[in-house]
C-alpha cells in the first residue's frame, strides 16, 4: 500500500483545482509502475511537500539508496530534471532516473530529517546557502529554460493594478519594487538559477555535508535567488539582519550590489503580487521590512 499523506492532497485540491485531485487519485499506480519500472523497494513512509510525494526507496539490484519523487507535471517541474541533470551533484541533489512526462525522479538519497534550518547558526547557515548559490548560479541555463525576463516584464505590468488594491504604504513600497525591476530588467541574466532555495531546501548528505533539492529553474541573474536566504531564520533585529545576509550573499556570489537590491526587490514584487491575487488585504510584514531595508540602502 501507498499512502498519500492528506496534506498533500488538500494541497493539490487548494493550488491545482480537479486536475490536482486526479494527480493525487492516480498517486497509487504511479508509484507501484515506476518501483516496479525501475526496480525499487519501499523502505520506509511516505514523505511529501506542497506538490510531490516521495518515497524512501532502494533499488533491488545494488542496494543503493535513493528517493522516488513524483509530482504533477507542469512549467515548474518540466525544469526540475533539466537543472538536475546540468548540476550533476555539484551542490545539489544527484539525479539517478527520470521521467519528465510523467512527473517521475529517481534521486540520490539525503538526511530528510536534517534541514540545514536546524543547525542553530544563523550565520554558519547563510553561509552554507550563499556556497550552494555560488556553485549553482556558475552554470548556465541551458537552452529553452523560462527566462526571468518575460517573468520580469509580467510583474512590472501587473504592479500598478496590483498596488490599487493595496493600502496606500503597501501599495507605494509595491510600485517601489516595480520601479527597481524596471530599472535592471533589460539584462535579465542567464544563469541557470534554484529560485526557491530556502534553508529547508537544504538537506545534509553524505557525499557532502549540505545539499540543496527542489529547484524550480529558470534561467537570470543570481539576485533574484537571495530574498529566501533574507526571510527565513528571521532574528531579533531585522534591519540589521537584512543588511549583513544582503552583504554576505553579494560577497560570496561576487554581484554588483544595486542591481543585486532591484532583482531582490523584485522577488518582494514577486511575492506581493501573488498575494494580491489570492486576496490578501496587505502585503508580508517580513517582506515588507526588507524591502524598505533594502530602499533605504539604496538611496
């Protein structure tokens, strides 16, 4: 038996409406077609996120370890396999098998149980994120990757209906963010970015002490990657936590820090666009704080 955890599906009704619901009904056979396809034995309980199921597993014929991961196809995770397979394991999860079309991965096997936002150090922490980052963001994205540009371009049209619906600080500090993507958006980048690489992305492993997993590609510059090392682990004082994550990041990824503070701006459009859109009355207070933190730097 395969059990789909009920988060997951409650997940997949939330975000994906009825085409999420028969992702999660046909969940079952997937999981018994791709042990049986690629000779793997469940070892252990079924493990989820927002969008996929995965199962501990190792393969029959060696006794190598590895994670089943099967999610519902769509932009997001059609780029999954693609960035895995350019990585090679160079900070990030080892892609072992796949099938793009049916949403299906076979991948190294990692600590679940240790999130580098367990490790109780805030800096060391930054840290090791800010490493991955660099070593990811040095590959370029290959060929046919969604491109931060045309995301760019939406966000910045999109601002202004957005911001109406705002009160007035939010609905200013979101024309702000606007004008910051407008002012860089014309040389989005190209390198082959993570986008959601939070400290909870980040599993320890053995062939390395940190690993990072769940990228959802695309290709650009590497300061739209840096808001989720600025959000997460928020400390006391968030000002000056913002101001020495935001200067360790562009250290060690060797960015310009102004158009570095734009694209991070434009994650915070990002982000407050899609809570518009789900009807959220204002904007995130953390998010918030940093982007003011960040305007002010800039000035």
């Amino acid at each position: 038996m395969i059990e789909i955890p009920a988060e997951l599906a409650a997940s997949q009704a939330r975000f994906n409406g009825e085409a999420g619901r028969a992702f999660v009904a046909a969940l079952p056979g997937r999981a018994r077609e791709f042990l049986g396809r690629w000779g793997l034995r469940v070892t252990g309980p079924s493990m989820h996120g927002v969008a996929s199921l995965v199962l501990p597993v190792t393969r029959r014929a060696d006794g190598v370890r590895a994670a089943l991961k099967l999610q519902l196809p769509d932009e997001e995770s059609a780029g999954e396999p693609v960035a895995l397979r350019v990585w090679d394991g160079n900070g990030a999860v080892r892609l072992l098998a796949e099938d793009p079309g049916a949403g299906a991965m076979l991948l190294e096997r990692l600590d679940e149980g240790r999130h580098l936002s367990a490790s109780g150090d805030v800096r060391a922490a930054v840290e090791v994120l800010a490493g991955l980052l660099s070593r990811l963001a040095a590959a370029p994205a290959p060929e046919g990757m969604r491109g931060l540009g045309e995301i760019a371009a939406r966000m910045v049209a999109a601002a202004p209906a957005a911001a109406a619906r705002l009160g007035a600080e939010d609905g200013a500090l979101l024309r702000d963010c606007a004008a910051a993507v407008r002012e860089v958006m014309d040389e989005p980048g190209d390198r082959l970015l993570h986008w959601d690489l939070h400290y909870d992305n980040i599993l320890a492993g053995q062939r390395e002490p940190w690993l990072a997993i769940d990228p959802k590609p695309l290709a650009g510059d590497p300061g739209f990657e840096l808001l989720p090392a600025l959000t997460d682990l928020w400390q006391a004082d968030p000002a000056a936590g913002t101001r020495w994550r935001f200067d360790l990041l562009t250290e060690r990824l060797g960015l310009d820090r102004a158009r570095a503070r734009a694209w991070t701006l434009g994650r915070v459009l990002q982000n407050g666009l899609w809570d518009v859109e789900d009807g959220e009355p204002a904007l995130d207070p953390d998010q918030v704080s940093i982007a003011r933190t960040l305007l002010s730097a800039g000035r």
